[in-house]
C-alpha cells in the first residue's frame, strides 16, 4: 500500500508521500514515490504514485527516456493541463504493452497518480491522474488529492486544510495526516518525502527525506497526541445529553 | 453501509451505531441496527449489526423467535461465550437458508456482528461476530470493535480510548469517531443508537436515540472543530523540520 497527498493552495503546493512497498506483509521494501521534474525559473513538475511498483516505475522511466528524446515530454509542453495529459499517455503506453500479460496472472493494472507544478505563465495546478490516463483537477472547493490508504487520514484534512491555508500549515496537516496513517496501516512506511512550492517560486522552496528519528517529526508526533488529549478532555459532558430516552 | 462500535473497558461496556442503509445513493432508508437483549439484574445483551440487511434482520428475528421457544435461547444460556455460539448459530442458520440463492444473484451472504454484554457471574465481555459464525473475543490489549465503515474514525478511538477509560469519555470518544465518519461517509447517517453498560448494573443505563438536532451532539461537533483548531495552532513550526535536504 501506500499513502500519498497533493495539496493545492493559493499560496502554493505541498506534496508528501511515504516510501513502503509491499507484496504481502512478509516483503517490504523502500521506494522512493515522489518524482521531480523541474527546470528552475520555467517549469516545476511533481509526480507521487500508488498502485502496483512495476506498473509505476515503468510510468516514470518512460516519462525520464522521452525528456532525452525528440517528440512531446514535460519539459516541452506548454501548460499543466498538457503535462498530465502527456502523464496520461504514458500510462497508456504502459497499459498497451503490459495490462495483457498482467490479466493472464490474475493481476491489475493499478496505478494512480497525484501530478502537479506550475508552468511559467499559469497559476499552481493539481491533478489526479486514473489507471486510465484520464484526470481530474483540484480546484479551491476539493483543493487535495490522496492516493492509497487514504481514510485514516482524511478527517484531519478536511478539518484543518483549506485552500487559502498557509503553506506551512498545509505541510503539517500533511504530516498529521500521514502520522494517523501510518499507526493505522503496516503497508504504510517511513521515511516520508516532502515537497513544498511557494506560488511562482519556480523552483522547489523545499525537499526533504523524514526519517523515523528526525527530531521535527517525533516532537510533532508527540505534541498532536499531547494536544488531542487535552482537546478531548476540555469537551462538554455527555450528562448534558438531552436525547430521547428509550427505554 | 453502516458505522457500529463496541468499547469493553473496566468499567463496562459502549455501543454506538447509525441507523443509515442504502442500496446506491438514491435508495436509502433507517433501520435501527442496535438490538437489546435484558433480563434486569440477570444479563444485559447488546448486537450490532452491518451487512445485507436482509441477512442482519433474519438473524435478529431468528433469535427473538428463540426466546419464545423451546430449547437454547439468548435467556437461557450460562454465560457471554456460549450467548456469541448461540449468536453464530443463528448466522449459520440463516446461511444454510439464504446464501445458495444470494449468490445465484451475485450477491454476498454479509454480515458482521458486534455483541457483548455481561451476565451475572462474569465480567463484561465484547466480541465480533463474522459471517461464517465464528467470532473473536475483545481483551484490555485491543478492547473495542468496529464494523462497516471503520477507517476514517479509527484515529481518534486509537488515540484517546483505553480499557481504562471510563463509560463517559469512551461515549464521547465513539461519538467524535462517528461524527468523522459521518463526514466523509454519505451511506453513513443519523440519527445514532448510544447504549451505555457500567459494570456489574446488569441492566442498561442509557440507551438514548440522537438526532440529528440534538443540542449535546451539536454542542460535541462543534467544540471538537474548534479544539481540533487549536490544538493544530499550537503545534511545533515546521521551520525546526531537521530532516536531510534532497536537492
């Protein structure tokens, strides 16, 4: 499994993904989900993927040949909206030369994808790409996108997270979802990557690797759990409950 | 679907349930989902029930029909394990019935069940009822079961609720889980079933129906969106994040 989160904002982008890849519970591994595809002052592109690993790396190498090739790639298409739709493509060039032979084993074609960056020229956009190739995008009403196990962690999302929220708390709201999350799930892993983009930076403010022990993360970890306690402490006693009685 | 939970602690027992069903989002209807089984000062029995409503009603009428009956009945039985056999019996009954017709419909025979209760000589006890009619048994280490939609209130029962909580803060914490789960779960619904059991009372001490507008639950939702707020203000800035720079 995996858990992956693409937040949209008028300030900017947060992206964060965990690293865990798992065939049963008995083979674990750690993949780096989240790709970059930048050229500073002109293009800024990040890709988080779920699904089955062949089906992704095999989406993100292809996308990797064609920036070496003549033709269509990210670096050369015009806008977002043509960036996910070359994403798009290739999933389907995929799908062409793999989906037969994974159907003959019983197995999926699984994939799905958060993909978002600004072009120069365009405002900050997000996208959610399907096994399809097709898309939607994040607007200020739905401004996130999840990929994988993405229930733990969405009512902490939809509580604190808006699209005018403060790219600072976006990414913290971020790492509380994905702290949920992974106590939640085994399927779920550290370390975790984030990525934060200040609206026509065009460039990347920040990438980093989280690991288990990076003070940051523990001391969040542990003030949440410390603050939620003492939010539900302060709430009204059940003795006002004024329901009808039933028996 | 549906949104039950069953919490054991030292001092007894919490049940929570909705009462939504639905078949697709244009059919949905209420059905109660908790049913109470009580011989005051003898035994106290709660079942919650989610799955194919056809199949969860068969099972309670089966045992109501027992009560008047001959032969082994949910009054009758001498104790919790033998009260959850009798439960898996009639599951298994009901199956014997109806599941070689379901599936010639393509449809599952599913059921899942939490009961619990005490009866007089023994302590509280909570189990979760599957659809073969085997179950599993709540200990202090894991000492609540959810059934239908359970991930997106998981989080805040890990969090908060322990075997030695008390009855009033493990209600307070089931209701905060079902108010998550009610926001991000359309075929989750009001009004709730709350039953409250404190230890060795042999008879229920509340069992209250909570619509929609009752002022507790209002008062609930809104002061947890509002601590949940605060507690995110005053979490540690991310400008202290020490994790290692990628690019």
């Amino acid at each position: 499994m995996t858990y992956c989160i693409g937040m949209l904002m008028d300030a900017g982008l947060v992206f964060l993904s965990d690293t865990r890849t798992n065939a049963g519970v008995d083979q674990i591994n750690t993949f780096r989900k989240m790709n970059i595809f930048e050229r500073r002052g002109d293009r800024v592109m990040v890709l988080l993927s779920a699904g089955n690993l062949a089906v992704t790396q095999s989406v993100v190498t292809l996308l990797e040949e064609r920036l070496a090739q003549e033709g269509e790639n990210l670096m050369r298409v015009p806008n977002l909206f043509e960036a996910a739709c070359h994403v798009g493509d290739c999933v389907r060039h995929v799908y062409q030369r793999d989906a037969d032979s994974l159907r003959a084993f019983g197995i999926d074609f699984n994939i799905s994808l958060i993909f978002g960056g600004q072009i120069a020229g365009e405002s900050p956009r997000l996208f959610n790409i399907y096994a399809a190739g097709n898309f939607v995008e994040a607007t200020p009403d739905t401004p996130y996108f999840q990929i994988g196990e993405s229930k733990y962690g969405k009512p902490i999302i939809d509580r604190i997270f808006r699209f005018h929220s403060s790219l600072e708390d976006a990414a913290k709201c971020a790492l509380i979802s994905m702290d949920s999350t992974l106590k939640s799930n085994l399927s779920v892993g550290m370390p975790l990557d984030l990525a934060c983009y200040p609206r026509d930076r065009l460039a990347l403010e920040r990438v980093l690797r989280i690991d288990l022990d990076d003070p940051y993360f523990l001391s969040l970890r542990a003030a949440w759990g410390e603050r939620i306690q003492e939010a539900f402490s302060a709430l009204p006693s059940l003795a006002c409950l004024s329901a009808s009685e039933l028996t």
